[in-house]
C-alpha cells in the first residue's frame, strides 16, 4: 500500500488550490447538472479539496482514501472551512478495499471520480476491470464514472 505520510504535512502547499478550483469547478459543475448528480463518491480524495467543494454546491459525497494522513488532512480542512460533515464523510479505504467489501462505503453514487493522477496507484491494471465484476450491485443507479 503506497501513502504519502511523508508528504501529507506538504501535499497543500504543492498545488495553487484556488487557481485549480477556479479552472476546474466549472466543468465539473456543468457535467454533474447534466447527468443529475446528487451523490459523489471521490476516490482517491486526498486533502479532500475537490470533495469539500463539491459538498459547498450541495452534493453528497463520501471521499475515500487509502492513506489515513490524507484523510486526517481532509478532515482539518473541514473543520479549518468551518464545515460540518452533513453531507459529506471522509473515509481511510482504498479502491480495492471498496471494491471487494462495498458495504465498506455504502452509496449509492450517481458518479465516481478519481481526479488527477491517482489512478496510477492503483494495486493492480486489472482493479478497474474487476470492479464491475466483484461489486454488481456498487454499479446499480451510477450515472458515470469519471
């Protein structure tokens, strides 16, 4: 299991957030008025930062992670936006976990995200494949996965 516990006190501070936001939130925006999207799972979350933006709109979203640091993070962001968890959970699981135990993150989820490089840290190539086949029923009322 790859983390980033020596790099979670920097991860923040090697992204111009703001920036990032601003050019992205848009499209993601638009994209999930136009599939009617309601709930988020958001693997790979992180800090959470794109998870807490997406809660700010008014989406339910559960942010799973398999680093317990970056979850920690994501957690102090909360607290440091004054945001309370009402619809919004950050969760220490990885994709993996999630797809071989999906009562581990409950949904549903209209959409699943795994934003920036994070795939690539998957266990395995075949992970994205296996999940339709380990985990039928995690895919029942999901709209896109992104």
């Amino acid at each position: 299991m790859r983390t980033f516990q020596l790099d979670a006190a920097l991860y923040d501070l090697m992204v111009d957030w703001s920036k990032r936001l601003e050019n992205e939130l848009p499209f993601f925006q638009y994209y999930f008025r136009k599939i009617n999207t309601s709930s988020i799972l958001d693997v790979a979350c992180g800090s959470g930062r794109h998870s807490i933006e997406f809660a700010k709109i008014g989406y339910q979203i559960t942010g799973i992670d398999v680093d317990p640091h970056m979850i920690e993070l994501a957690r102090r962001q909360l607290v440091h936006q004054r945001l309370e968890e009402t619809n919004i959970r950050f969760l220490p699981v990885s994709f993996e976990e999630m797809i071989n135990n999906v009562s581990i993150v409950p949904g549903p989820f209209h959409i699943i995200t795994c934003i920036g490089n994070s795939i690539s840290l998957l266990a395995s190539n075949n992970s994205l494949q296996n999940s339709r086949q380990n985990a039928p029923d995690f895919n029942r009322g999901m709209n896109a996965v992104m």
